[in-house]
C-alpha cells in the first residue's frame, strides 16, 4: 500500500532506526532491546527524546525482573511479558552488568540534559 511504503521511506530517512517504535508496541513486537550485549554508541544515545531514554533505562531494570509502578511502564512491561517482580525498595543496581552500568549512566546523563 502506499502508506506501507510511505512508512519505509520515513524509516530509511531517519538517522538511527534502532529505536523503532513499533519494537516498543506489544502487538507488533514481543521483545526488548538488550542493552547487556553493547555499549551504545554516542550517535545512538544522542538520537533519542527523553521518552526513548527513559524507555532504554527501563529496559535495563526489566531485564533484572524490576517491578515498574507507574501505570504507563507497568502497563507496557506487562504487555511484553517482562513486568518484574522485584519492588523498587529490594532493588538494588547492582545487578546490572558493567555493560548495563556504562549504558545507564550515559542514559541518565542524556535524559537528564533534554
């Protein structure tokens, strides 16, 4: 259709099409991105909106079986099959892989400055 191929053009245009955001409807796409296998590069981090960020940040505490509280996050993660279990107050960083620590902390950083 041509919206279909409207759709394609718009994402080949589009500087980094890792964040796409169809991975992030529960319809389309069950899973999440893993930010344990890379450090993320700074064109990649720089190229998200804060909402992208703080979706890339709870992705690393979903991998850790984090309970989200917030109806919006606990909503998505439920949706995907990765709401954890773990409340924030018995959650401790920690868990996160050196990779994961990297890649939070230049998250942070990045949706702290939008």
């Amino acid at each position: 259709s041509n919206l279909k191929e409207r759709e394609t053009v718009a994402k080949s245009e589009k500087k980094f099409d890792f964040y796409d955001s169809d991975l992030y409807n529960p319809e389309k796409n069950k899973t999440i991105l893993h930010y344990n296998q890379r450090k993320l590069s700074d064109a990649e981090i720089n190229s998200m909106d804060k909402d992208e960020a703080q979706r890339a940040i709870n992705d690393i505490y979903a991998n850790h079986d984090y309970k989200f509280t917030s109806k919006k996050w606990a909503d998505y993660y439920e949706a995907i099959g990765k709401q954890g279990t773990i409340p924030s107050k018995y959650f401790s960083k920690d868990v996160f892989s050196r990779i994961e620590k990297y890649n939070y902390d230049r998250l942070t950083r990045h949706r702290d400055s939008l």
